[in-house]
C-alpha cells in the first residue's frame, strides 16, 4: 500500500490545533516510503528495532529525528547512541545508565521517557505508580539520558471508556511528576486511538498504519 499522503496532510493539520508532535511509525516500511513522507515534510520517524534503524539511518537525510519506540534491550543502547533522537521507552534504571554511559562516550546528551504501565495487559512494559515515584529522585544522577517526560501504551481494546482512563492515568502521572521535573512530554496515542490520547492531554503521537498501511 503505497503512502497516503492525503492522510498525512490531514493528520499534520490536525496536530497542529493541538500543538502536538506526530511520529511516523515506519517499522519494517522500505525507505522510498519514508522519503515519500520525508518530502513532504514529516521529520519525526519511529522505529521499534535497532538492526533496522541502524540499517536505515544511514541511507536516510541527516536531519531526520530518529524515535526509537519499542523494547530497548541495554546491549543494544550503544549502536543507536550516536544518532538516537528520543528514546520512548525507558522502563528501568538499569537502561536509563546504560544510556547515560552510552551518550557520555558520544559527548551527547540524549533525550528519553519513562515508560509507565497503564495497560491492563501484562505483556506491557513499564514503571507501576510505586516505581515512577522511586525512580524520579535519582534522575539528576544521569544528566546525559535527559529525562524529558512520560510514555505509556493503553490496553488493546474496542472499550474506548477503559482507553481513555488509562490515557488519563497517564496524564495525572506527569502532572504529578512535573512537581519536582521540568517533564514536557506526553506520549500516548497510536492510530487506533490518538483522538482519545490527544483529548487526555497527549503531545506526542506514534501514527503508522494511517500514514503507510497495515504492516507487511
């Protein structure tokens, strides 16, 4: 299924009103797509695998913004240290070293999210109320993995009542969270129910099959 253009443009407009930040998911999508997007002006790309990222990276513009979105795996963090532009899922504080120990050695500072689990699906990833609330004091330990704000994935349901709690759970969090960080970002909403995320407070959106069709 060849890009949809006209989706995108539709999208942009509409994030724009809401002042958000649109991801394009484009995991295992071939790079002709991604600069069908490019040239159109999307600069934000979300990919959930490190030997593909690595691969794309690459043969793609230098002024892309790469979003890693799935699990990240500590062994990994060192091949997409040089380039990484945010890293979405930081689920512990074993990862968030790594990064830090990883971006110290690229002389960068790397931006990142902490994953809470909102999910009722146990297969999700995440810090527990209890956890975010540990894990926030010792964030100035790390001064090169710069937290910069919270992710988290609702369960995968039709129950739009339940998604939209969970959306909003999520948003107390960072509100909570902002009274002793500088959090920023929100990033909760994917094709099947961004419109519910934005509405709970989202500012950063990870679309994919709107923009590139179903996964292949």
């Amino acid at each position: 299924m060849p890009v949809n253009l006209s989706a995108y443009l539709s999208l942009k407009k509409e994030l724009h009103h809401r002042s958000a930040t649109l991801v394009a998911v484009s995991k295992t999508k071939p790079i002709e797509d991604i600069l069908e997007l490019y040239h159109a002006g999307q600069r934000d790309f979300g990919e959930n695998y490190v030997q593909e990222l690595c691969e794309k990276q690459p043969q793609l513009p230098t002024d892309i913004r790469w979003h890693f979105i799935g699990h990240l795996q500590r062994n990994k963090v060192k091949y997409i240290a040089p380039f990484v532009h945010l890293i979405h899922g930081v689920d512990s504080l074993a990862l968030l070293k790594e990064i830090d120990k990883q971006a110290k050695k690229n002389d960068r500072v790397i931006d990142c999210l902490l994953q809470v689990h909102i999910a009722k699906e146990e297969t999700k990833f995440g810090f527990d109320a209890t956890e975010l609330s540990d894990m926030l004091p010792q964030l100035p330990n790390y001064p090169n993995a710069r937290v910069t704000g919270l992710m988290g994935m609702a369960s995968f349901t039709t129950n739009e009542n339940l998604i939209r709690s969970e959306f909003h759970s999520l948003s107390q969090a960072l509100q909570t969270a902002q009274t002793s960080q500088t959090f920023q970002t929100l990033s909760m909403g994917m094709s099947n129910d961004f419109r519910i995320a934005l509405e709970e407070g989202s500012n950063l959106v990870r679309i994919g099959s709107l923009l590139f069709g179903a996964r292949g």
